[in-house]
C-alpha cells in the first residue's frame, strides 16, 4: 500500500512524534489547516504549520541534534547555524522524515505580539486524541477569516465554527481580527 501525504494517520504520528520532540526543548503550537484536518476535516495537505518560540542558537542546536536523532531531516540544510539563520530571519524552515519527502513540518519562530498572544491562548483539543498544543479555535477562525482568506482556509474555518460551537467566541475572534488588521495588514 503507498503512503499518501494526505493519510490522517500518517499526519498524526508525524506531528505527534515531531512534538513529543519539541515539547523537551520549546514551547510550540500547531497552527493552520491542521487543526481543521485533524480535527476532522477531510482535505489534503502536504505539511503541518509550527511555530516555536525564539530559542537561543545552542538551544536551537541542541533541537535539531535531537530531531535527527530521531529520524528528522531539515529540508534547507544539514546545518543548525545555517538553519537558526534563516529562523532568525524570519524565514520558515521545512523537516521531514530522513527519505520520506512528504508530509513535512513548516517551521517558524513567533514573529510578533500575535503570535505571543497564540502562545498565551494555546490548547490541547480533546477531541483530536493528539496530546499536542493548538493554537486556539478562536484563533484560527480569526486568521482563516480575516488574514488567509482562500476558499480552502475559508471553508477551515467554516468546518471549525461548527465542530466547536460550544468554543467560538464572537468576541474573541473579533479581538483577534483586529490585532491582525494592526499587526500583518
């Protein structure tokens, strides 16, 4: 049987075993169309969207010594300073699995006080049956909605309103929407 990127199983042991690495190391949150897809959703997609917060460079080496020890490779390059580089300049990185290009984790440094206020509102969604930090419900309404906007991220966000109803605050997601419109538009 081929493995396909899209194989909710697949895409949960990845960000699971990616995070259970993380979780030593950083504070993280999975963001983005993942928490729609492991929350239920069936679309495809071929990487997982991770923010970490700034780490120091020997920090960050001490990370990336033990995702390759795990089985991690860094698309961009082999090197943790040249790595840390691109982190610091605000450029995502990409990690798969050695010889599997697919599926891959999109990762980033927190880049501004939204992104802090994601860290303070991270939580751990029950009902996905992955034991990894989310940026919160609200919070991805409020991106998809107001920042991302394609039909894909609209539909996310749709799919999220109505699986967590008893989770969406109107306000909040407004709260939200405005820090974005002040911070990234």
């Amino acid at each position: 049987m081929e493995r396909q990127a899209s194989d909710k199983n697949i895409l949960n042991q990845f960000c699971n075993d990616f995070c259970e690495i993380l979780e030593d190391h950083v504070e993280y949150i999975v963001v983005s169309g993942f928490v729609a897809i492991a929350s239920g959703r069936t679309r495809g997609t071929e990487d997982i969207d991770i923010i970490i917060r700034e780490m120091k460079r020997n920090d960050f080496e001490e990370l990336h010594k033990n995702l390759v020890e795990r089985g991690f490779v860094c698309i961009q390059s082999p090197d943790s300073d040249e790595i840390y580089d691109y982190l610091k300049n605000k450029t995502s990185v990409r990690y798969s699995r050695k010889d599997v290009p697919l599926p891959e984790i999109e990762l980033k440094f927190g880049k501004d006080k939204l992104d802090d206020y994601q860290f303070k509102t991270k939580e751990r969604l029950p009902l996905i049956g992955l034991n990894v930090w989310f940026s919160s419900v609200n919070m991805n309404v409020a991106f998809k909605e107001e920042l991302l906007k394609s039909p894909k991220d609209l539909e996310d966000a749709d799919y999220l309103r109505k699986i967590y109803k008893d989770r969406i605050n109107e306000e909040e997601i407004g709260k939200v929407k405005q820090m974005i419109n002040e911070l990234r538009l």
